[in-house]
C-alpha cells in the first residue's frame, strides 16, 4: 500500500477514488470556463463523501493537488 493510499483511507475525508471524482467534476467546470468556487468543490465533496468536510479540507485539497 502506498502512503498516498494509506493516508486516503486512514485520515482524509475521500479516499483517492472519490478525490478524482472531485478532480473530475472541476476539470468539467474548468473545461466550460466557469471556474468553480470553495464552497463548490466543498458542496461537491461532500456529496462524494456523503459526509461533511472540514472547514479546511478545500485548502489542503487545492495544496494536494496544484
């Protein structure tokens, strides 16, 4: 298991899988010029997740993923 892997499942609120379903959701907005807001990809994760993010998890996602 890689530490990327390790982390995903152990202390992130996604795992790697839902991350690039985010990922993917902003690159489709990104493609039709609207760029998406924190609170955006906040609301889309948390759909993904089926869980409230923290009020952080947006920043430390954008640093994990230039």
């Amino acid at each position: 298991m890689s530490r990327a892997d390790f982390l995903s499942e152990s202390i992130q609120c996604l795992s790697t899988d839902q991350e690039r379903v985010v990922i993917g959701f902003i690159n489709k907005l990104t493609n039709r010029n609207c760029i998406p807001t924190s609170q955006i990809v906040k609301n889309v994760a948390e759909e993904v997740a089926g869980q409230a993010v923290g009020k952080n998890w947006v920043g430390r996602f954008v640093q994990r993923y230039k």
